[in-house]
C-alpha cells in the first residue's frame, strides 16, 4: 500500500523506518513541540480554541464539523468530570486512514487529545480503537506507554498544573460503534446502541459527564495547528476547508493507499497520484467519501476538487475522505447489493425502520443481481428508502439509503436493463 | 472457570476504568476469556460476568451482539474474509473462494479436523491492502492472492 504524505499528520514521518512512530523519533521531527508551547507562553484554553477555529480544521470523521467550534460547547469551567475520546472505530468500507496513523504516528494523536483535554478542561481520555485492528492497537497501548513514561500522560503535565490520563479501549466487531453516542455506550460495556440526542454528548457523554469526540485524524491535526498557528494551517487548504486532508483510495486503481493532500484538490490529480486506473481501464464511477456517500460517475467526478463543498455541491459528500474507484467493467447492480448487505448486517436493530428496511434494500437489490428482479422494484427501493430515511435515531439508517438513491439516480438504466435481461450489462 | 493470567490480564484493563465503571472492561474481559477457551459458551461468559459483578445478562449481551466473539466452537485457526466492496474490487470474493476450495468447507464452516474456521467478514478498515483477512482475530493479512493464501495456510500446517 502506498502512503503519500504531503502534510500534517504524517509530517516528517518516515515510513521505510520501523521505528519512526516511536516517540523518540517523533520529539526529533518536532513532536510535543505544540504541548511545550503551551506550557512556555502559557497559552490559555481560550487562545487554543481561536487557534482552532481560525484553521477552519473540520472532522474528519465524516460530518466535517468545526472543531474549534465543537471544542468550545464543552462547559470547560464546570466543576466535576469531563471527558475527551477518540473515534478510531474504522469500519465505513473504503476508510483506512486512521489505520495509518496509529500505526505510523500514534502520538500526533497522543499529543492532539493531551491538547485537547487541556483545552476543555478534560483529564481523562479513551481512543476507541475497532477490534480488526488489533495489532495497531496494541502497538497504540506501548506508545502511550512511551509518553507516560516521558511525562508527556499523567500529573503536573510539563509544570502546567494539569493533570490528564489516556487509555485505549478496543471495539470487537461492529461498525455503528463509529456512531458517537453507540461508541460511548460500548465503552460503558454495553451493546453499541446508538442514544436519542439530545442530550448531546458535550453535556451528557461518557458516564454521563461532559464529553467531546473527535476523530483520529482530527486529533492528529492539532498539534500543528497549536505549533504553527491556525492561520498556518488554513492555508494549506482553501478557505472553510483548512489544512490537508487524508484520502484513502481503494479500488481499481494502480496504487492504492492514503494520500495526505491539501484540500480542494482536484479530483483528477488524487488519482494521477494513486497511480491512475488499473490496467489502463476507463473509470466509471466513483464513492467519493465512504460506503455511504452517493456514487458519482466518472465525469462529475473529474470536475470536482477535493474539499467538503466542492463534494456536497456534486450531490455526494466528502465524509470520512473514502475514495472507492471503479472501472468501466463493474457492476453497479452488483457493487450496490455488497454495500446493501453491509448495512444490513451492521444494523444494531433498534430503530425498526432501519432494523427491517435495510433487510428489505439488500433482499430487492439481491433479487435484481440474480435475475428475478421486478419492473415495479426501483420504485420500491426508493419508497423504502424513504421509510428509512429521517426516521431513525442515528444517521446507519441514512447511510444505508443514500447509495441506493446515488447509484439510481445515475445508473437507473443500468438496473433497468438487469430487470429487463436477467443478466448485468457489463461483462464480469 | 478463568486461569490466573487471564484474570491478571482483566484486572490490568480494570485500571484504565473509574473503579465503579468495571462494566466497561467487560469487552476486555470477554476477549481474553475467549483467547483461553477459544469460544464463549455460557458458562465462560457467566464467570466473566461474576469477575466483574455484572449480571450474566450484561456479559451475554455484549457476547452476542459483537461479531468477533465466537458463540460457538470454531478450530485451531480462524480466518476472516473481507468480501465488502473495496475488498470485492481487488479480488476478496475471489480469496474467498479459492480458500473454501483449498480447505473444502463454506464460510461459517470448520474442517473436519478442528483445525480451520472460515468465515465471510464485513469492512476491516484495511482496504488499502485489499483483498484482507483476518488471522484469529488479531492478525491482518495483507494483499491475499492465491499465492499469498498458499503461503499461509503452508505456516499453519
């Protein structure tokens, strides 16, 4: 797999060396030099979240919300318990980034929630880490072991007189655990069920105290911020859509992997970097940010750049920054019945329209793909997808119909012509 | 029911939890009973649910709705076949069937002699190394052409 790294996350990492995510390699390449500052200027939490909102950084789970702006809901000042977590619960087919960074530069991440937990006044944080990944987790644990060593986790943190403690907690195989609040339950020990909100996490989280949960790469993006000033960090991106951003590239393409690229570029230069398509195919279509989002076809997409807006203008969205490509041979009928299995399968099974529509999705998409597709199914996917949608307590309902709608709005013909000739329209 | 290293291993991941919080080592715990008897049969899940003071209920929930837990027997290794779609376009589907072919059983299956489970898994968050299976669950095995299966399953003999 490749990785380019052209940014922040990775900056001045080396990937060829096995040891370049220890912490040692990481204070030479100017790591913890953001917490230093910290404790040298005595910034205060309020400077910090300027910082944060001047870079214009967005999640990068996937909602791309502000993170200056989520920092500052949290009631820092009140008295008691706060918390701070990390979603490292990677599951959204075709999203591998954060993978990468806790394997190649875990205490960018360490740094980025000692900062953040400064910051809203949190002294304890839990990164979240899905199950699959188990040796990446593992090698997580040694490097927070590392920076409590270091002084870096603990009392006191360099003089400051703050105290913060950071764990890792591992998932077991479930993706709505990537849902904030199904996280925060899994934590507590439960099944991962998503809550009702409100009550929003940043008043009733984690134990039910005040909580924020960012995404890895969004934690890993602070310390920069923090040693080099948001407008620096702006910059790098274009306005409202600061920084660089990671891209991971799946499908059919010559180098798959992530690439740390500013945002807003343009679509065809990210796949000039991946190496272009596989075996010099035509491309056809393509996932621009994770299972969820709407497919594009391959002329929309060429004219788009690689930034929130330029994405949600297309009718898709950016997401987590999951680029799924696929060439003229692919099956649309048949790519959608896979992804409709997975929302199937991964549906907790709380909400009802969600728990038995996601059935009903996969069940007339697989009808289709095998030959026993109806005239009359296209419009009933689209009415039970719109029994889903808006319906349930998180966003697993929507994320299920959205594909169905993208690949119907541009490959209606496509499934059509399955209906039609029991067979797909592309050889494969 | 739990061996002493099992039960020091569950009351290291014990420190990472406000004390009146056990119920969140319970993934934890629920792991490293299985690594030590391979499956959680009730009676396993019932003893973790008792180490921590939960009821079995707790425990038996979080055992059966997370997918890496194993409710039933499975063999010496377990092998997990991403087949999701970024997987699926480099080729998963096809792992899939060239290692139902190689050990002669469908996913969901064991060989006969107890030695490997396979088994259909969802997105592991590695799609960069596609096609990916999981090792028993901990292990993420990369890029799974045929070759690359035959080397394996040759390790494993």
């Amino acid at each position: 797999m490749a990785t380019f790294a052209k940014g922040v996350v990775f900056e001045g990492v080396d990937f060829d060396d096995p040891n370049s995510w220890r912490l040692e390699e990481y204070v030479k390449r100017g790591g913890y030099a953001g917490l230093r500052r910290i404790a040298d200027e005595k910034l205060t939490q309020d400077q910090i979240i300027a910082e944060m909102k001047l870079s214009a950084l967005r999640g990068r789970g996937g909602a791309g919300f502000p993170t200056g702006l989520k920092w500052s809901f949290m009631p820092r000042s009140f008295p008691g318990q706060k918390y701070l977590v990390c979603n490292t619960d990677e599951g959204e087919p075709g999203t591998f980034k954060d993978l990468d960074i806790i394997w190649n530069n875990p205490h960018a991440l360490i740094e980025g929630m000692i900062i953040g937990g400064f910051t809203m006044g949190a002294t304890v944080g839990y990164n979240y880490i899905h199950g699959e990944v188990f040796e990446a987790y593992e090698r997580f644990e040694e490097a927070i072991e590392e920076a409590r060593a270091a002084g870096f986790l603990g009392a006191n943190i360099l003089g400051c007189g703050f105290d913060f403690q950071l764990h890792a907690h591992h998932g077991y195989g479930a993706y709505i655990c990537g849902e904030e609040t199904a996280l925060l339950e899994s934590l507590e020990g439960k099944k991962g069920q998503p809550r009702f909100k409100p009550p929003f996490p940043a008043s009733f989280g984690l134990y039910g105290k005040p909580t924020t949960i960012n995404n890895t790469e969004t934690y890993a993006s602070v310390p920069y911020i923090v040693r080099n000033g948001g407008q620096k960090f702006l910059e790098l991106g274009k306005p409202n859509n600061g920084g660089t951003k990671l891209f991971s590239i799946s499908g059919h393409v010559n180098r798959p992997g992530n690439y740390e690229v500013p945002l807003g570029m343009p679509f065809a230069e990210l796949l000039e970097l991946a190496g272009g398509m596989r075996n010099g195919k035509k491309l056809k279509a393509v996932i621009p940010g994770g299972s969820s989002a709407p497919v594009l076809p391959a002329d929309i997409m060429m004219n788009c750049t690689m930034d929130f807006d330029s994405i949600a203008k297309a009718g898709s969205m950016l997401g987590s920054g999951a680029v799924i490509v696929m060439d003229e041979d692919t099956c649309m009928v048949r790519a959608l019945e896979r992804l409709s299995y997975f929302y199937f399968e991964e549906s907790c099974g709380q909400c009802t329209p969600c728990r038995e529509g996601t059935g009903w999705l996969y069940r007339v998409i697989h009808r289709i793909e095998h030959g026993h597709g109806r005239p009359e199914d296209l419009d009933l996917l689209l009415s039970v997808g719109a029994n889903i949608a808006g319906r349930t307590i998180c966003a697993l309902g929507d994320a299920a119909v959205m594909p169905v709608q993208g690949m119907l709005k541009h490959f209606r013909s496509e499934f059509e012509y399955h209906i039609e000739n029991k067979r797909c329209l592309v050889d494969h | 029911m739990l061996s002493k290293e099992s039960l020091a291993k569950i009351d290291r991941e014990l420190t990472k939890y406000p004390a009146e919080q056990k119920r969140s080592a319970l993934m934890s715990a629920l792991r490293i009973a299985q690594l030590e008897h391979g499956w959680l049969s009730n009676d396993v899940v019932e003893a973790v649910a008792d180490y921590l003071g939960l009821p079995p209920i707790a425990a038996m929930e979080v055992a059966t709705f997370y997918g890496m837990f194993n409710r039933q027997p499975v063999g010496k290794f377990k092998l997990t076949v991403c087949t999701n779609l970024p997987c699926a376009l480099s080729g998963g589907a096809d792992a899939g069937k060239y290692l139902q072919q190689k050990l002669g059983i469908g996913y969901g299956e064991t060989t006969a002699d107890g030695k490997f489970t396979l088994q259909e898994g969802e997105c592991m968050g590695a799609c960069g190394y596609a096609p990916v299976m999981l090792f028993n669950n901990h292990t993420m095995c990369n890029h799974m052409t045929p070759e690359a299966i035959d080397k394996k399953l040759a390790e494993l003999e």
